[in-house]
C-alpha cells in the first residue's frame, strides 16, 4: 500500500517490489481527492478524516492478505494520525524513503 499525499511514489514503490521479490500480489495507492500535492491536507480536520478514512478503506481491503507492507508520501503530522488509528489491521512493514540508490528500506513492523 503506498500513501500519496504530498507526492505520488507509485514508481519508486514498483521498482523496489520489484528489485527486492517482494511477496505482495498488488499496489493500493490512496490519495486525497485533490491528488498528490504539498497543500493537500489544509487542516488538522481533513488529516483526521484521511486517516481514519485510510485505516477504514484498508480494513476492508486487507482482509483476505495476511500481511501489508506500507509506504508513505505524507506529512509527519498525517502519518502520526495514521499510525495512533492503525488497530484492526494485519501486520504492517513500513518502508522509509532514504533517498538512497535503493530508495526505500524498512522501517520498522507494527503488529496492528
């Protein structure tokens, strides 16, 4: 799943699935109505309401896969709203964008 908010990272995300053999069927990508910009989340309000709005359209999505792996394009702010709304979801591996030759790597495993 990759989180499109400030940026659209879907190509970076592809080509490191690809390069690393990654055990993932498909790539959800969610953004906010307005697309990917810097502006896209104006207030505390709307970054509330994507997240929970996030979390709700995964639960559903995720249910059949036993494992998500996430990668984000956010503000710090949104993924801190993500990550407190993250419960009922399957085990996530977040990657982090290091801006290396690879780009991303992981992060860290939540056991949501």
């Amino acid at each position: 799943m990759a989180i499109a908010v400030t940026i659209d990272p879907t190509e970076d995300v592809l080509d490191f699935l690809r390069e690393q053999r990654a055990p993932v069927s498909r790539l959800l990508v969610l953004r906010p109505p307005g697309g990917a910009k810097d502006n896209s989340v104006p207030d505390a309000a709307t970054a509330s309401a994507l997240a929970v709005g996030i979390r709700d359209l995964l639960r559903r999505a995720c249910r059949a896969h036993p494992a998500i792996h996430l990668f984000q394009a956010s503000p710090m702010g949104l993924a801190l709203l993500l990550g407190n709304r993250w419960n009922r979801l399957r085990p996530t591996t977040v990657y982090e964008d290091v801006n290396a030759q690879q780009v991303y790597e992981k992060a860290f495993v939540v056991d949501a």
